[in-house]
C-alpha cells in the first residue's frame, strides 16, 4: 500500500543531515518497534527483520491486523476530506504521526484546502529520520515536525503554536497513540489539556484497539506484542474510550469501528477491532 510513498532512507538517519546516523541508543534494531511492524503491516519497507518477525507471529495469532492497520489510515484520509472541506478546519495537529506513508494528514488536507497548516508529532528516532517528507507542503499552506512525547501537552502546544494559531479551530489527530498511554486517567489528562487549550470548533479525532468488536486471538495477539516488543499496547472498552470525548458533540455516526465511520452504506463493511469517532468542542 505504501511501498513506493517513502523516500530509501536507511533507519536512523538524522532528518537534518543526510547519512549520519542519530546515536545507536536511540535506534534499537534487536527489538520491534510499533512504528516499523505498523509499517511492515502497511506494505513498507522501513522495517528491520525483527519488526517482520513479531508482525508475522501477531499476524499468525490475529489475522485481521493488517485489516486494522489499513481501516485506521483510511479513516484518517474520510475524517481529513471532511473536516478540511465541509467543516472548515484549516489547522491539523497530529500527534503520533508514525512513519510517513501515502496520504498523509498534510496531503489529504491540502489537496481539499491548500492554504491548510499541519504540525506533526513523534519522539521515536526513526520517525524523526523520515521527517522530511512530512514537510513537504503546497505554497499556500505549511507543516511542521516536533519531536516531542505525547505525555506533554504543555510542550506540543507551545511548539505548535510557533506554527498554528491557536486561538482558531484545530483538528487535533489521535490516531492509535492513546493505547500507549496504560493509565486510562493519565490518557485522559493528556486529552483534557490539549483541547481545554483550544477553542470551539476544534476536533478531536481518536482511533483506539478494543476487544469487544471481535477479532479472535486480538488479546493473545497484545500479551505477545507487550512481551515481544515495544512500547506496550492496551485495548480499551467502549466506556472507556467515550470519556476521552466527555465535553465534545461526537459527530455522526458516532462510536463505531473506524472502517464503518462514514465509509458508505451501513453494513457493506467489515468491523475491525478498532473504535473510530470524532468529537467537536462546543
């Protein structure tokens, strides 16, 4: 699906010099990282054996994964074409970017609104390493790269805002990102700060893996995951999920897996294991 969208950079390469290496500590090749085995399972190849291995034994346990991972970007591009277009929001903050593939939230967003301004956020080195091709933007528009955790918000509003203005509506993007975050009540922090900082009009859009919309062998699939590779994962429940959009209107269709949010008639598609919604600040 992306194979030929991401430039041959060799993983780890510094973003702002071309060939040197960011240090060995940051780049670990002897375990998988989310970011590289979501790549494998995407069709890329900025993957080491190790991520194809563990992205072949979760695939062996849980089949539908590769579904998930190509629900989960296509519902990224439904929810851009929308809120760029019929909602107006020319301002995106994208926080757990992962690696670039094609359609990423710049392109979707500008090819509706070119003048559209898009931050992305990441603190994994190899994320950083394909950053350049994040900042590719039309004339009338702009992106960014910040190299931050999504455990400070503090700091990712203050560095998007050298790029956004913040006192007009943002999307903010949180697309399977919340699911690192094990404690339920620091995920949530973490949500009430970022929009509680924004104005009305902004969205929040969440992708979040559950266990209760099937997927037989997902749970057995997340212990290998959090015994094999990192960072660990955890499924939440619909409840759960919901209480990050406390305070928002959630748009039609509401809570649903991401391959149904508005992707035609009822039914025609698949579920898979992965909650999709989008909420507005009132």
């Amino acid at each position: 699906m992306m194979g030929g969208s991401v430039p041959s950079v060799i993983p780890g390469a510094d973003v702002t010099e071309p060939g040197r290496p960011i240090a060995p500590s940051r780049v670990r090749s002897d375990i998988a990282h989310n970011a590289r085995v979501w790549n494998y399972w995407l069709g890329g190849g900025d993957n080491y054996p190790v991520d194809r291995a563990v992205g072949d034994r979760v695939t062996g346990m849980y089949p539908s994964i590769g579904e998930v991972a190509r629900a989960d970007r296509a519902f990224l591009g439904r929810v851009v074409r929308h809120l760029a277009g019929d909602a107006g929001i020319g301002q995106f903050l994208d926080i757990g970017t992962g690696l670039p593939t094609a359609d990423n939230t710049h392109e979707v967003a500008q090819h509706t609104a070119p003048d559209a301004r898009v931050v992305y956020v990441d603190n994994d080195p190899i994320v950083l390493a394909h950053a350049r091709s994040l900042l590719s933007s039309s004339p009338e528009g702009a992106t960014e790269y910040i190299e931050a955790d999504a455990r400070d918000p503090e700091h990712i509003l203050r560095a998007a805002g050298q790029t956004l203005d913040l006192r007009r509506p943002v999307a903010v993007m949180m697309l399977g990102i919340l699911n690192f975050v094990l404690d339920t009540d620091e995920a949530r922090g973490i949500v009430t700060k970022l929009m509680d900082a924004l104005p009305s009009g902004s969205h929040l859009v969440l992708t979040h893996p559950t266990l209760e919309l099937g997927g037989e062998g997902n749970e057995a699939a997340m212990r290998f995951w959090n015994e094999n590779a990192t960072p660990p994962i955890t499924a939440r429940s619909r409840f759960e999920f919901a209480s990050f959009l406390d305070g928002l209107d959630i748009l039609e269709p509401g809570i649903v897996s991401c391959s149904r949010w508005r992707a035609g008639p009822a039914g025609r598609t698949p579920e898979v294991a992965q909650f999709g919604a989008v909420g507005r600040k009132p």
